[in-house]
C-alpha cells in the first residue's frame, strides 16, 4: 500500500463548487430567532437593516442542502484553497499511539486563519448589492485581517472594532488590517452611542466581542448604505465554512480514510462547525457513528458550563435573541485569556447538535492548551495560533486514549491558523508567567443575570 503522504492537496479541479448547508439534514432544527421586543420569531426581511440580503436569506434557510458558490468567489478561493490535509506522523510516533491524526491546515493565507473563507463571500454579496462600506468586530484579530483583506479586494471601506484587550496585545495584528485599509477602532470606543455606555459603566473594561458586536451593529444600521458583517456564530458563517470539511471528506476519501473522532475549537463556531459539517451529515442521516469533540477555554466555558437559553449576540443587546449556549451577554472574559475563543455564545446550529446529544464538548486551561501547541510545533513544524491549539489539546488526549486501549482510530482535527501574531503569549508561557483562570460559579452567575426574561 502506498504511503499516505504528509500534506495531501486536491487538485483546483477537484474544489468544491457548492457549500453544504447542515440544517437541511438536521430532524429538529435550532430554535428561530427572536425579536427582543415583540418576542415574536424574526423574519427574514427584519434582517435587511443589518445584513445584505442574500446573507439574510442564508441566515434564514433551512431547506436548501446545497448552495452554489458563485463564480467570482471561486476564483479568490483559488488563490488559497485547496488548503492542504495532513497526516501528523511525527506527533504520532512523539506520542507513542497507534492512532492515526490528521489535520485540516487553515493557515495558507495572509490572515493567517480559516476566516477568509466567510470574509470572501461576505464581501462579495454587499458589493454585490451595490452597498457602500461594511462594519465588524474582531477578538483576535483573524477575522478582522480576513475581512479587510476581502473588502480590499472588492473596493469596499472597512471599519473593524477590535476587542480593546486584543488590540493592545497585538500590534501587529492591527498593522496588517490597516494595510488592507480596514480602520481598525479599540472597543469599547466613544465613537458609539453603546460604546459610551458601556464605557461609563466600566470605564477599566477590557472589552468583550459582545461589546465590539454592539458598537458594529451601531455603526451599520446608522450609516447609509453600510452593512454588518460577523465572522462566527451565525448560520450563513458556518454554510460558507463547510468548504473546510467538504475538502476533508473528499481528501480522506481519495486517501480511503474516514474519521472515527472529529476535533476542533469551540470559540462562536465557525470553523468547528465547518470541518464537521459534511461528517455530521453521515451521522444525521444514519450512515456514520463519528463522535465530535468541541474544545473550548476554561476561562470562557459556553459549552461545558453555560446554559442553553436564549441570549442577545451581543453585549449593547440591540440583536435579535438567538436560543443558544450561553455565558450570558454580560459576560466579560479575564484579559489574561491569549487566544481567541472568546464569545459568550456558541452558534445555534452547534448548540442544538451538542443539545441533542450528537456533540461532546471539553475545556482546558491555557497552559495545558500552549503545552499541547509548543509540542504540534516541535513535531510538526507549523506554529499554531492559540485558538488551533485547543484542538491539537483533545486531538493529543484523544490519541494518549487509543494508547492506553490499543485502538487504532483515525482522528481528524482543524488546525485553524498560525500564531504568529501570538508570540508575546508563547513568549509568557516558555518564560512560566502564564496563568491559568476559571471562573468561579459566582463569576458565571454575573454573566447569567444578564439573561433575558424570556427564559424565566
């Protein structure tokens, strides 16, 4: 048999041409959307004020399994994409197991994350629709990176309200945005309306992307001819990243390979949700017992330890209600979280899957998560981003597994991103200043009394 080699690449004729959209598959499906002040199910025209229409209707379609991908955005996907499959064979022989690992690398673009995939075709609809300019928010800066990179592309200004922690810890990520012309604004700013409040509340706040959420809603529907745009969570985020598992499931295929456990990080859910989408596919449908694991941060639990109730998206709670797991729209994360991952929810669409009982979800604390990540790159070369890094954590635990029982299970996880931009968090860890915090109960508590009546 011939050897699998160790990054693996379909040919640009063998790209997917459609996303797959997982609600179609899905026996019961997320709850809807509310409107907060009718309680009333939203409909999708009630989203055109905040999202272009066609992302509207994306957001709202349950029905279509299969969306074609438009031409224009195809040909910037060929820039990057097919993004390679590997086989970790030295993480394998450092860990002893006789499992084999492969990762889903997400990191072969400027951004240097999966999050381009959405940016593209974000960008392209508004401009599309013959809007004006766009507004964001970003944590750790990926999806602002890849949201300016795709607005530059299109001829369309950018304004991004970065996490306020995020934006003093890296520079450099800031730098990158501002040379694809995206303004980049620490939040919370005093150049909103929410924003100022926030601020007089708590004026040493660190910021959340709740908070970055709300001021970009702002600034989008008060601005003509602007839109918002969200890099996670939504359901139109996570049609447009099932190229991550589409690309997979044919690779694997071609490699006669299929997983036997999925792994991926758990921040809003955009790149878990699209690596374990066309695999979800076979276990709805019957076909397939894959189980799936969703990392996330001790220090920002949604999964593990928040309730399943319907929350704001955002903490100026000006969005619709979205029934999901939540810490609460009030919850702020310790500033001395490194990575991403930090939302206080989790898409609807994951949120009802692990509801039902087709996810599992685990936490770690950071230095378990950078110990696990300074391994990956010892063994495998590639530096990953803090966010990746949770899932390279369950995919090592789940192999250490198939060590201790003899199970030779093939296990696949999304390496969603370099940490190039992270090197003053590596360099805290290697210098053992890196702590690990989970909140207490009463920290959590804080973050569920902001919860809506409507759960009462």
């Amino acid at each position: 048999m011939t050897k699998i080699p160790h990054r693996f690449y379909l040919t640009e004729d063998q790209m997917p041409t459609q996303w797959y959209n997982l609600r179609a598959d899905m026996k019961e499906q997320p709850e809807p959307l509310l409107n907060p002040a009718t309680g009333e199910p939203v409909e999708e025209k009630d989203l055109y004020p905040i999202f272009c229409e066609k992302l509207a209707h994306q957001e709202m379609d349950k029905e279509t399994r299969y969306v074609d991908i438009p031409e224009e955005i195809l040909d910037m996907y060929k820039i990057y994409r097919p993004s390679p499959l590997c086989r970790a064979y030295n993480l394998e022989k450092a860990l002893g197991t006789p499992a084999k690992i492969y990762y889903k690398f997400e990191g072969n673009n400027t951004s240097g994350s999966h999050k381009l995939n959405s940016a593209i075709a974000q960008a392209y609809y508004a401009k599309e629709q013959g809007l004006t300019s766009l507004t964001t928010e970003t944590g750790a800066g990926q999806w602002g990176t890849a949201l300016s990179e795709a607005c530059a592309y299109f001829g369309l200004p950018l304004d991004i309200f970065m996490v306020k922690v995020s934006y003093e810890q890296k520079p450099f990520r800031k730098a990158v945005m501002q040379v694809f012309d995206g303004n980049v604004i620490p939040s919370p700013s005093t150049t909103t309306q929410v924003g100022k409040k926030i601020l007089a509340d708590n004026p040493n706040t660190t910021g959340s992307l709740g908070c970055a959420i709300s001021e970009a809603v702002e600034k989008a529907v008060s601005t003509p001819g602007c839109r918002y745009v969200l890099g996670s969570v939504l359901n139109q985020v996570l049609l447009h990243q099932s190229i991550i598992g589409l690309e997979s499931k044919k690779a694997m295929e071609i490699l006669g390979e299929y997983p036997d456990v999925v792994v991926g990080c758990a921040g809003g859910g955009s790149n878990l949700g699209g690596l374990i989408a066309p695999f979800m596919q076979d276990k709805l449908l019957g076909k397939k017992n894959t189980r799936f694991v969703a990392v996330e941060p001790a220090s920002c639990p949604s999964f593990t330890r928040g309730k399943y109730a319907y929350d704001f998206c955002d903490t100026g709670k000006i969005t619709p209600l979205a029934k999901m797991y939540t810490l609460g729209s009030g919850f702020i994360p310790s500033a001395n979280h490194a990575g991403g991952l930090r939302y206080h929810g989790m898409s609807p669409i994951l949120s009802k899957l692990y509801h039902d009982g087709y996810m599992e979800a685990v936490s770690y604390e950071q230095t378990k998560v950078f110990e696990a990540a300074v391994q990956f790159a010892k063994c495998e070369t590639i530096l990953p981003a803090p966010e990746s890094a949770h899932a390279i954590r369950g995919a090592i635990d789940e192999a250490l597994k198939c060590k201790e029982s003899g199970e030779a299970k093939t296990i696949l996880f999304g390496l969603t991103g370099t940490g190039y931009f992270d090197m003053k968090a590596y360099s805290e860890y290697l210098a053992g200043n890196m702590t690990d915090y989970i909140p207490t109960d009463a920290d959590l508590q804080r973050g569920f009394d902001t919860l809506p009546k409507i759960n009462k």
